[in-house]
C-alpha cells in the first residue's frame, strides 16, 4: 500500500493493469470495490460467499456494501485456534 492509501490490483484477465486500477482504503478498512478488484468477482452474493468459504469475517455498510478488514484477511490464514476479537463497524 502506497503512503497515501491507495493500492493497486493486477488484473489476469486483460482488464487495466496494476497501475491503472486503483481502489481507495480507509485505515485497513477493505471495501466491496477492492474485493471485486482482488477476487475478480462483481456479485456481492459471489464475495459473501467466498469470503464465507475462507472464514473470514466482514460486515455491510449502511449502503449495503460488503467490508472487512486486513486483520480478518489475516486471521483467515492463521493456524492459531485462540479466539481473535470481534471486530465492529460504526458507519456513522
């Protein structure tokens, strides 16, 4: 991630390249609009469902929109079974 939060996405299937497609984070705060850059999928039923299938948790902003964070990323990868903090959004 660059300084001023934003990060780039390669794409495999000719769309624009990693310089080209750039997607907005706030504070480790991942957003529906990146998770469809990363996973290649513009559905939020297909990103709910593979999020579910990788055990990582996430939440719906007030519009709706799917968001999780780097550290639940994270803890999906873990092999650690020690229970990790349950992380809330206020979309104030």
């Amino acid at each position: 991630m660059t300084s001023d939060n934003i990060t780039s996405h390669p794409h495999a299937d000719g769309q624009p390249s990693a310089t080209d497609c750039r997607c907005k984070m706030d504070n480790n705060l991942i957003k529906q609009e990146a998770l469809e850059h990363w996973l290649g999928y513009k559905r939020s039923a297909d990103i709910e469902k593979w999020l579910l299938e990788q055990g990582i948790k996430y939440g719906r902003s007030r519009n709706g929109k799917i968001v999780t964070t780097q550290h639940a990323i994270d803890n999906s990868f873990s092999t650690d079974n020690t229970s990790q903090p349950t992380v809330e959004f206020d979309f104030q």
